[in-house]
C-alpha cells in the first residue's frame, strides 16, 4: 500500500490514473471499514495505557550493549570477543557480571533533567531472549516477533489481536514509517503508518499544487458514489476510504508539542517525538510501533565507534522522549518496550563485525515499570552452546510481551499467544 505523502509527476495524468490512485489511498493501513464511527476507547474514568514498541532493524549486538565482562570469569574478552569487545573502561557496571556499554548513559542517568530510567528503577532489563528453533532470516525473524509466533504462521500480529480485544476507539494504532509492520497485520482498526505530520496530506499533483481540492473533490464523489452501491466489497472499500479523509483531516488539527529537552537531529529522535505527540492528542492513539534501522553489523562493526554510536543515539532519544512523557503526563500511563528481532554471534567473524544470532536483551522502560535485571545472562560457555553455536535462550520473547498483555493491558495472554502458556515476569506490578 502506498503511504501518504507529497510528490511530484512530470507527465500527465489520465482520468483512469487518478481514479486508479484515488481508489488505492490509504496511508499503509490495514483494511478496516466503518473504524472511524466507533465510540471513543474506555470509560472516561480509566486512563488509557499506552505502549511504544521499538524495533532495532537488523540485528542488534546485545552481547556489545550489555556487556557480559565477568560472566564465567570474563571469558567474554578472553574468547569470544578478542578484539571486537567494549573495554571495561567503557562500561557502567550493574552486578559485577554485565554492565551497560557507557553508550546508554543517558538511559542511565538522564540528560540535563535527570530523568535517568535505571537510576530511578524505571528500566528493566530480560537477558537472552528468544525462542525455540530460532531463525537466522531477517524476514523471518522479524515476522517472527511481530506475529508473537515462533512458526511466523499466524495470519495476524500480536499487536492485531491485542486491537480485536481493545473497545474501538477514533485512532488506536499507528506506525512511525513508510509502512505498517507486520505487528498490525490484519488489525480490525484502521492503522495508518506515518512519518511526519506534515506529510500525511491528501496527495496532489507537486507541479499542480492548484489543483489539490478539485482533486479531493473527485475522491469524496467516487467515494460517496460507492457509498451507495449498497453491502458489500464496495461499499467496504468506500467506507474505508472515506476513513481516511477523516484520517487526514484529523492530523492536520495535531499541534506538535514542545520537547523539554535537545532531541537528537536525527530520524529515531523525529519519530519518537511524533509518538509523544500522538499519544498527547485527543484522537485516542494508544500502540506505536517504530522501527530504527542499520544494526545488521557483519563488518567493522565498531569502525569509528559505529555501533556505539548507534546505540547512544537511541538512547539519548529514548531519555529525551521519557522526559516528554513527564513533561506531557503522559509517563504514568505509557510503557516503552526495545527489542530486535535476533542479536549477534557470541563470536566476532574475520571481518570485525558479528552475524546473525539468537538470543538479545529487550528493555522495558516507563514510570510503571519495576526495573532491574530480570533474567540472569545466558552462561558464557564455548562448550555448551547451542547446536547453531549460540547462547541458550533464558527467556521466551512471548512471556515478554505476554507479561504486557497479562499485567500492562489486562488481557488473557493465552488469546493472544495461543497455544503458550505466559509465564509472567515481575517488571510490571
């Protein structure tokens, strides 16, 4: 699906090229009709709880981000991360065993206003996470998490049927990008996926810009002509499509709000900005999912400090964004959940980088979360590692993100997850 946004066309458009593209418009959102004439999520009197997601793109090197330094004597150092390794000078340690490379700073102690999640217990922390038989596949993998399904079968995305069981509201759901993940798949609401505020305009023709409302025009008659052409497909796809010109309508009344602290200048810090604001509006959003790319590191992984970099500027967005959420009121009702969709070899390859592995810390933060290492670091030993020569996994991603459903959302995991039994954790109350 084609996400909504300005564009230029140097040639001439046919009557069938507009109709063609008018019937198609939708902001990569999944197929929802009537979304938009449902009442409001909740009573007035509960406050909605809010979940951003965030995906790290590609792979993220866990074993380089909570640093194991003395898990099974240091032995991280000394085999499996001869060079390729953070030095002890560069870590905050937590136990004596891990420690955060100093990269995550700012997730630590703050930026300027203190509001340092793990110095506050605000930041949990589930060591060697994954599932039975992992893939190795980008794709895969990411379908993977994103169904909450470690066959990838599952026809829908754990978040779409978290939306199946949530009282339909204005807008619940969006994705921070150019295309709606997989966590949506088939959601029964409408979940546009946007990246600016700015951009998410009805489409027009950049060297006709003139001509932009007889263009609207011409879809709201297709649309009310379809309208009428009684149950069915059609009258299916015009409900939809007039959902989206509410959808528009709606997002060119959002005020972006005032950060209270520097954002990074960079696309994560853009997109988590635009979470908070979302959350703020009146419109109802409640799940976000964003994802940040360029963590698939096979090569000269660290070359000018690349993947701590890397990771210091999700961080410091991540503080910043927290720091929003307070400012906003919106912390005590929004958790905010980092995972990736495998993590990296235990061994470094020949090329200074790491290729794809299995097990990967996720992070858990926001005022409501009770922090703290929740799971011990997988044992760090060449002798017993997986038959794909990996860490054992310690814990499933589905009693992560099954501990949300259960204690976060109040939901029955077991509807969401079906087939397993959630295990809960103890970062929530």
């Amino acid at each position: 699906m084609n996400y909504l946004k300005k564009h230029a066309c140097d040639r001439a458009h046919s009557r069938r090229d507009f109709l063609r593209g008018a019937l198609a418009l939708g902001p990569a959102i999944y197929f929802a009709p009537n979304v938009l004439l449902r009442g409001a999520f909740g009573s007035p009197s509960t406050a909605p709880r809010n979940i951003i997601l965030v995906e790290l793109i590609g792979g993220n090197d866990g074993l380089n981000t909570i640093v194991p330094h003395g898990v099974n004597g240091g032995i991280y150092y000394s085999e499996f991360r001869k060079v390729l390794n953070i030095p002890k000078n560069k870590l905050i340690n937590i136990d004596g065993e891990i420690g955060f490379n100093s990269a995550l700073g700012s997730l630590v102690d703050g930026l300027s206003l203190q509001n340092g999640l793990w110095s506050h217990g605000k930041l949990a922390i589930v060591q060697g996470v994954s599932y039975p038989n992992p893939s190795f596949s980008h794709e895969v993998a990411a379908n993977i998490w994103a169904k909450g399904d470690p066959t990838a079968a599952a026809p829908d995305g754990w978040l779409a049927r978290v939306l199946s069981q949530t009282a339909g509201g204005t807008f619940t759901a969006a994705d921070i990008s150019d295309r709606t993940s997989a966590v949506f798949s088939n959601a029964s609401q409408l979940v546009p996926a946007v990246e600016s505020l700015s951009s998410f305009v009805f489409p027009y023709d950049f060297f006709h810009s003139g001509d932009a409302q007889n263009r609207r025009d011409t879809y709201q008659t297709i649309v009310n002509n379809l309208s009428g052409a009684g149950p069915g497909k059609q009258k299916s796809v015009a409900d939809t499509s007039a959902s989206v010109l509410q959808l528009i309508d709606a997002f060119a009344g959002i005020a972006p709000i005032a950060p209270v602290e520097a954002y990074p200048q960079d696309s994560i810090s853009d997109a988590l900005q635009l979470a908070v604001t979302l959350l703020k509006s009146s419109l109802g959003f409640r799940f976000i999912h964003l994802g940040v790319s360029g963590f698939d590191t096979h090569a000269n992984e660290n070359a000018g400090q690349y993947h701590d970099n890397l990771i210091k500027t999700v961080a410091d967005a991540l503080a910043a964004t927290y720091s929003d959420l307070v400012a906003q009121g919106l912390d005590a009702n929004t958790i905010i959940v980092v995972y990736s969709e495998f993590g990296r070899t235990v061994y470094e390859n020949g090329s200074l980088g790491t290729d794809h592995g299995s097990v990967n810390p996720v992070f858990v933060m926001g005022t409501p979360v009770q922090g703290g290492v929740i799971t011990p670091h997988p044992a760090m030993d060449p002798n017993n590692l997986t038959a794909d020569g990996e860490l054992p996994m310690v814990a499933d991603f589905r009693d992560v993100f099954g501990t949300i459903v259960s204690k976060w959302l109040q939901l029955d995991p077991a509807t969401i997850f079906p087939g397993y039994t959630v295990a809960p954790f103890g970062f929530l109350p």
